[in-house]
C-alpha cells in the first residue's frame, strides 16, 4: 500500500487545516486509517484513527478540536483540524493497518504559529 499525504502548512493560531491522505495498492479490509505526529525532539505519537466501521478514536490533546473521516470510495484519510495550537506543529503521518501489514505515508508538516 502506498500512502500521499497532504494539506499541511503554516497557520496561525485559532486557524484551520485540512489534511488528505489517499491509499493505493492492494487495499484489505477491515483495516483501521489514521494519523500520528512527531514534534521535534518527541516520539511519534497516536493523533486520530478510524476503523472501517466508522468508529473514531483521538487523542486526549486532540479531542474536539480534530475530526478524523474516511471516504472508502476514494480509499482517502481525512484529518480536520480546527483551533490550531503552537503546540499541534508537527510532521503528521498517515498511517493504514490491517491483519497482515502496516503502511506510513511521507509526512506533511504543520507550523502553528502563535
């Protein structure tokens, strides 16, 4: 499975970013679609995931602000990022699990500035 992410930048603090990741390969399922980030001098780190089922699950830091959404149609990962904070600057990765393997996209950097 290959994974392109998008939509990262810079932002202000309070602002909004969208970010996209679209799968292609072969594409099992169930499998569960999310995105993780890595700070700088931090491990990389569980944001949002969503089963193929529809069941979300965020972290604590990220809980109410992001929203995370799949569109299966599209093989596509969504990540809504709402009230941005300084402390969201990251490289975000998309990831995709099923029962056999685990894939990472490249990696889109987002900058909240304050």
């Amino acid at each position: 499975v290959q994974l392109q992410a998008s939509g990262g930048g810079l932002v202000q603090a309070g602002g909004s970013l969208r970010l996209s990741c679209a799968a292609s390969g072969i594409i099992r399922r169930p499998n569960i679609m999310g995105w993780y980030r890595q700070a700088p001098g931090k491990q990389r780190e569980l944001v949002a995931s969503v089963t193929s089922g529809g069941s979300a699950n965020y972290a604590d830091p990220v809980k109410v602000r992001f929203t995370v959404s799949r569109d299966d149609n599209k093989n596509t990962v969504y990540l809504q990022m709402d009230n941005l904070k300084p402390e969201d600057t990251a490289v975000y990765y998309c990831n995709l699990k099923d029962f056999r393997s685990e894939s990472w996209g490249q990696g889109t950097l987002v900058t909240v500035s304050s």
